[in-house]
C-alpha cells in the first residue's frame, strides 16, 4: 500500500481535502518536516466489540448484597 507524503506547509494549506481523501480512501498520509516523517495522519480505527455487551467473565461475579445499603454503626469497624 503506497503512503502519501506532504510537507507540514502543504498538509496545513490542504487539511480539509487531505481529510476528505483520507475518507474516501482510508489510507494514511505522512507529514514531512524536512524530507523526514514527523507524523501519520489516518482513518480512525472502528472499535471492534460491543461496551454494552456484558463480558464473559465479569458477568459470571455475583453480588449478594445491597452495595448502597446503608452501613450500621457495628459494621462500620469492619471497614477500617
């Protein structure tokens, strides 16, 4: 896969269309200072996985109790 390089004047001059090829294409653009690469610009990479799916492990964890029970004052020593 070919990377595009641009000068830091000419990635500041053309962001908006660099932006809309990186879009359209998906590939990254390198911007040079110098002739030497100084960053990448690219697609933002999709999340694989759902945060709201419960996770395998965790859901197998069991709370028998109320966790926002208030505390009597004999179990409050406990805590310390």
């Amino acid at each position: 896969m070919y990377t595009r390089k641009l000068n830091i004047h000419e990635a500041k001059t053309r962001l908006s269309a660099v932006l809309m090829q990186i879009e359209k294409t998906g590939e990254s653009v390198v911007i040079c200072r110098n002739g030497k690469p100084v960053a990448e610009l690219g697609p933002v990479k999709q999340r694989c996985g759902n945060r709201l799916k419960k996770h395998p492990e965790m859901s197998k964890i069991k709370i028998n109790y109320d966790p926002t029970e208030v505390l009597a004052g004999d179990e409050w020593g406990m805590i310390e």
